[in-house]
C-alpha cells in the first residue's frame, strides 16, 4: 500500500511539470498520434473553438458544426461556442461541449467514451455515458456527435502543411477514411477548455508567486506566424550568430525573477554541437496598460560573446521599445493561457510570441508554501483517477471491508507537517457508521524534477494492521 500511495502522489506532483515544453534545437517533425493519449503522454487534450479556428476549416466538419449551432439554438435559445476533448486514461476520453445560454452563462455538457486504438493510434468512440446537460442537448448535437465523432474513426496529425508555424501547437483530427473531413484546435495538457471567463489582463498574471513566471520563444519552429518585421530581425541575428565562431542561434525565454528583475536568456548552439546559453539581466517594469520596459542591468560572459551578433534582435528591438504584452488567441485560436504575444507600441504589426509557462506544482507544495494538503475522494471524486489507481484502491477498499471488521474505506490526504515531514491519513467508517481515521508518518524529499520520495517512520496506534501488508 505505502508503493501504490507513493506512485500516485508522484504522479500528482509530477503533472504541474508536464505542461512546460521542451526547447527543440532542430525542427523534426514528431507526429502528434504517437504523442497523443492519457498522462503520461505528452499531449492529452485538444481545445476546438471553430468560429475562430477558420484559417483550414474543413468544409464537411464546418457544415456539421453549423447545423449543431442551428439545432442547439432552438433549446430555448441556447449558443454552442466549442468543445475539448481530453484522454482520461488508457481506454476512456471524455468530450465537453460548451454554450452559451440566453442569460449568458457559460454551461459544460459532458459525453464520455470508450476508445479503441490501431496500430497507428487512430481511434475508435464507443459512448458510455453523459452528465446531465448532455443528455438535455444530445439530440441536437447528433450532427457532430452521432453521425461524427461516434460514427468514424479519427487519426491526430499535425496541421503544419496548412497552418504554417502550428507545429506542436494546433492539432487536427482527420477522419481516416476521408482526409478532407478534419477539426482542428490547440493540443495541450489542460483539464479543461482554457479560454474562459478570467479577464485579468494577462501583464497582471506574470510574475513571482504569479501565475505565470515564463515566456519561451522558439523561432526555430514558430516563425511563420511570427511577425516579418522580427522574422527578418531573427534570420539577421542567426546569419551574424554564425559568422561569430560559427555559433547556431535557436531560441530564447524571457524569465521574471524578482519584482523588479527578469532574464532573456538565449539559446545557441556552438560549432561543436554544444548547447550553450548566455543570459541578459534586465530591470523592468510594467505600466497600467501592459506595457513592458526594459534597462540592461547585466550579462554573463556568454551573453557577452554574443551581445554584438544580437543587435537586430536586443539593442534595435526589444531594447529599444515597450512592448504589450497580451494573448494570441486571435491568431491561434483557442491559445488563451498557453501563449503570449509582444507587440511593439510603435508598430502594432510587429510582434512575437511564445508559450507561457506556469509555476510547476512541486515549487508550490510543501509546508509553508501555497499547497500543504492534497485530499483524494475516490468514492465521490473519481473521473479523474487513472484506471489503474481506481482497480488498487478497490482493491484496498475490500480487503479493508472483508478482513478488517466491516472498516469501510472513504478517501486520504496527504498533509505536510513540517519542511522534512508529512502524513497520510486515511478515513474511514468502522461497522457502527462512525468515521476513524489512521496516519501514516513520513519524511520526505522533493527533486529538481519534482520527484516526492518517502521514507517510512511510525504509525499511530489508531491505524490498522491490514494498512501493513
């Protein structure tokens, strides 16, 4: 029992990591199926918003939305705005439809599936179950649902030779047997669809202890929807990157340490292949209307090196004016909360973007830290429980009812006690109905990656013996 608990909670921890992504030195074309699944596959959900994913519209899927939308709007009025799909775990996906009702709030209706994949990991609906607003507004949504998403089978494929500068953003799910037909939104690791009802401007999200700390920008891959202006900017900087010692530019990260401070810290590649990076420090500061300044503070020896080669980029661009900081969702539909844009306030047709990255979870829990308890509910709170995770605990949960005196188990939660040190306790109900608790005491560890190791120390008296086998 104490293995099953520390592989689950590492699983947990490790889930505020997964979100950020890598920085690719080269461009290769990974595709998105073999990438695409339940945790802990790279990409597990896709966020669809069709009135604004109209760049590549499939002609057969947009004549299916639209007869929804129409269908929909006659159940009192209702608007259907778009839908995410997510992999639960190895054999389920759920997908939420989301509308509007004619008092403007946004309402989720839920579909859950069984999938099958082949060899290829296209996959195969079978429904299984709905919430209670999906069942209101199925028959309206058959043209998507029943004659669609449940009647085809469907491959995930990048969108790149349509939508330039998409890869490893926009995702599509083409019908195999008909490649024309095809939907397509922004792939991710979301819970849920993230364009929502949160109007902070999105300067007030980023900074310590904010929401968001990071912005990488990859060229290397974005730079067809980059601006031209910084497109032209970055192809010079590359160009006189490898006449200096035959250096090979890649990518940069704009990264907020302090309340007055932030890095651009800049990727490149030597002439021997080495992965180096040199690192600008600015002091900033943000206006009321988001604008962003910067003042060079400092640089290592490595920005130093490279500092002339950059002028196009740092000294006549970024340095040179307030840039507004914003999202991309205009652009890249449904991005709002995954990446963020730069315009220059002297040319609003100048800009570049990169994906934002939030605080990884392991920073954020711990005694003294944002999080310090993580309740789990299997009994009432379980659609989001790996299936393997649900079979263990059943399994606990019987042995605890046959050999523990009718003990009924309900749910754990991990508190951390001290900087070292944290507990596992578990309730339940003995045989007259009252509810018991048992704690485990542990020390602990967290790495840089946000691995929790435990080491077992004492029981408490009230914890029973079948918890030790």
């Amino acid at each position: 029992m104490k293995k099953i608990l520390t592989n689950i909670i590492i699983l947990l921890l490790l889930l505020g990591t997964s979100c950020k992504k890598e920085v690719k030195t080269e461009l290769e074309m990974v595709p998105l199926a073999p990438q695409m699944g339940a945790l802990p596959f790279k990409y597990t959900s896709i966020n669809v918003t069709p009135a604004k994913a109209t760049k590549a519209a499939s002609a057969d899927f947009q004549q299916r939305w639209n007869t929804a939308k129409s269908e929909l709007s006659k159940i009192g009025g209702r608007s259907l705005e778009r839908f995410f799909i997510k992999y639960v775990d190895e054999t389920t996906l759920s997908i939420t439809f989301y509308y509007l009702t004619t008092g403007g709030d946004l309402t989720a209706a839920t579909f859950k599936y069984n999938y099958t994949l082949n060899a290829e990991r296209a996959f195969k609906l079978a429904l299984i179950g709905s919430d209670e607003n999906a069942k209101t507004i199925k028959n309206s949504l058959s043209s998507l649902t029943t004659d669609y998403l449940e009647k085809y089978e469907f491959k995930p494929t990048w969108i790149e030779d349509k939508i330039k500068g998409s890869y490893e953003l926009l995702g599509a799910f083409y019908r195999t047997d008909d490649t024309a037909s095809y939907f397509y939104g922004l792939v991710g690791v979301l819970d849920q669809a993230n364009d929502t009802s949160d109007d902070a401007p999105l300067y007030t999200q980023i900074g310590v202890s904010k929401k968001f700390q990071s912005i990488e920008i990859t060229p290397e891959t974005t730079l067809d929807l980059q601006s031209s202006d910084f497109k032209a900017r970055w192809l010079l900087a590359k160009e006189r990157l490898l006449l200096n010692g035959g250096r090979q530019l890649k990518s940069y990260a704009i990264n907020i340490i302090s309340g007055t401070q932030l890095t651009i810290v800049v990727t490149y590649l030597t002439s021997a292949g080495a992965t180096v990076s040199g690192t600008f420090t600015y002091n900033y500061q943000f206006s009321d209307r988001g604008y962003l300044t910067l003042s060079l503070f400092s640089k290592n020896a490595n920005a130093n090196a490279i500092e002339p080669s950059l002028v196009s980029v740092l000294d006549e661009y970024i340095h040179a004016h307030p840039f507004r900081i914003d999202w991309f969702d205009n652009v890249i539909p449904g991005s709002k909360g995954n990446i963020a844009v730069l315009y220059n306030n002297n040319d609003p047709t100048s800009y570049f973007y990169g994906n934002l990255i939030a605080i990884p979870l392991y920073t954020e829990i711990g005694f003294g830290k944002k999080y310090t308890t993580l309740t789990v509910l299997p009994e009432t709170d379980n659609a989001a429980l790996s299936s393997d995770f649900l079979t263990r605990w059943n399994l606990a949960k019987n042995t605890l009812y046959n050999n523990g005196g009718s003990r009924q188990l309900r749910s754990f939660a991990m508190r951390f006690t001290s900087a070292s040190q944290l507990t596992l306790t578990f309730t339940y109900l003995t045989s007259t109905g009252s509810n018991t608790t048992g704690v485990f005491n542990y020390t602990y560890t967290i790495s840089n990656q946000g691995l929790l190791k435990l080491t077992f120390v004492i029981l408490t008296p009230m914890v029973v013996l079948w918890l030790l086998i």
